[in-house]
C-alpha cells in the first residue's frame, strides 16, 4: 500500500473529527490534529467519547492488530532482508 494512501485516510478522519467535534461542542482542532498524526485509533477513542462504544472499541482493536501486523512483517522483512 502506498504511504500516500494512508496519509489520504488521516486526512478523511481528521476532517470528519473536526467537523463531529464542532456538532458536540468538543475541542475540534484538538481532534482534528490528533487524529491526522495518529488516525484510527484516535477515531475509535473519539467515538468512544462521544456514546457510540461499540464502534469505537471496533475501531480500537482493528487498528492495533493492523499495526501490530504491520511491525511483524517489517521486522520479519528487515531479517530475511538481511540473510538474502
């Protein structure tokens, strides 16, 4: 996947974060940023926050296996990169 690609989805979530938050009364430019950074999981915890638990701790969870995968494949490429 491109880096790009990823960046172009924080983006959507930061948006998304800044626009809910100003419905709620939240601080949006807090969330908006946060969430352009670290993206998903501050949704999750966002979502969390406002009542809707049961997608937020969906959110939670899927982003920290997504990552947690994503470091064992880079560590898993950086050591069979080495012995190549």
């Amino acid at each position: 996947m491109d880096p790009s690609f990823g960046f172009i989805i924080n983006i959507a979530i930061a948006i998304y974060l800044f626009v809910d938050a100003r419905k709620r009364d939240k601080s949006a430019f807090f969330w908006a940023i946060i969430g352009l950074i670290i993206g998903p999981i501050v949704l999750g915890i966002y979502f969390i926050q406002t009542g809707r638990k049961g997608i937020g701790w969906a959110i939670v969870i899927l982003a920290i296996i997504w990552y947690i995968i994503a470091i064992v494949f880079g560590i898993l490429a950086a050591i069979f990169g080495l012995f190549l």
